[in-house]
C-alpha cells in the first residue's frame, strides 16, 4: 500500500498545475487525406504545415503519416481555441507539437501564437493527440493558470 501511494504522490507531482479554462478547440482528420497531399507537394507541403522538429520526429517512424496528421490536427485544434482558425493571426507554423521526457505531447508558439495567447489572457495551451491507422483527432485547451 505503501508504493501505491508514493506512486500516487509522484503522479500528483507532475501533474499540471490548475488552471482556468478560457476555451477548447478540436480536430478530427483522416490519416490518407494527409499522406495524399504530402505524395502531390512533398517538401512545399511540410515546410508550409511543419516546423523541422515536427518533421524530424514523424520521420523518425516506421509510417510517419499517422502522426504528421495528429500534429496536422492539433494546429487546426490550436487555432480553434484561439478562435482564428489558420491564417493572418495565427500561421501552421505557430504553433510546433513536441514531448515533454515522459512523452506527452506539448505545444511550442511561435512568437506570434505567443502574443496572441497573451492578448486573448491566456497563459498555456494544453494539447491531447490520439491517432488509429486511419484517422487523428487532437484536442487543444487555452488555460489561464
């Protein structure tokens, strides 16, 4: 019993901190809708939607498809938090999936996405991503901690 709550205590420890939810955004895609543009645009297309650490890390698998598209599905949840959608306020670019050491996906803003979430009083966006063979879903939520 004493492991299970040390272990509990330690899960608490790394856990978020609270925080205000300010908004929620969501997006569900479908893997080959991806891989289809990719095969037509090849580098256009991941230069215009990825950062270089995004491309690199769904490179890295054996079928990067799935998770280009769950990283294509969290910019779009991104930009519906933040109630812009993709374009003149907030780019493909704005926003770059990445891990934190235990593999839970995390949201870096460029400085626009930055002064953006500042000037709607947020102050994090968390991001949860799932994916199957055939379809990615990312849910993104702008928190005021």
């Amino acid at each position: 019993m004493a492991d299970e709550g040390s272990s509990l205590l330690e899960l608490a420890g790394r856990f978020p901190s609270p925080a205000a939810l300010l908004n929620v955004g969501v997006d569900v895609i479908e893997v080959d809708r991806v891989q289809k543009v990719y095969e037509r645009q090849k580098d256009r297309f991941l230069k215009r939607v990825y950062t270089q650490e995004e491309v690199d890390y769904c490179f890295d698998k054996s079928n990067p498809f799935p998770h280009l598209a769950a990283r294509f599905a969290a910019k779009e949840a991104v930009s519906k938090a933040f109630s812009t959608g993709i374009g003149k306020l907030f780019g493909w670019t704005s926003a770059s999936v990445y891990h934190d050491p235990r593999m839970q996906p995390l949201i870096r803003l460029d400085h626009q996405g930055k002064k953006l979430l500042e000037v709607l009083g947020g102050t994090d966006v968390r991001i949860t991503l799932s994916h199957t063979k055939g379809t990615a879903v990312a849910v993104a939520i702008l928190v005021k901690v």
